[in-house]
C-alpha cells in the first residue's frame, strides 16, 4: 500500500514524509493497543485480589460469558 503511493511522478524522496507519518501512526496505534491491554489486566488483576477468592478464572481472549 504504502508502495504505490510513493511510486508516483514525484519520487520516493516526496514521499518520505508521508510515508514516515503513516507508519508512525501504526505504530502509536499498537502502543495504545497495548496500554489499554495492561490497563485491562491490571483491573481484573485488582478484581481478583479484593475479592480474595481462589475461584477466579483465567478466560482465553475472546471468550465471552
């Protein structure tokens, strides 16, 4: 994808910067993917502490109740 876009008239020195903006939101997306994931298990984590109760149990992602 990011190939055709740079195959133009202009270069591939005019596109640099677009491209290098694209990918740099890729990457801010899989980093905020992943905060809100260890966010996520930190509040089942504390969940499970408070309720201190040795039957809680480990779904597999994606599972629903």
């Amino acid at each position: 994808m990011l190939e055709t876009v740079c195959d133009d008239t202009r270069g591939r020195e005019a596109c640099g910067p677009v491209s290098l903006g694209i990918a740099w939101t890729f990457i801010e997306v899989r980093i905020a993917r992943g905060a809100a994931k260890l966010r996520a298990e930190d509040v089942v984590l504390e969940a499970a502490a408070i309720a201190d109760d040795g039957r809680i149990l480990e779904r597999p992602m994606g599972m629903s109740l």
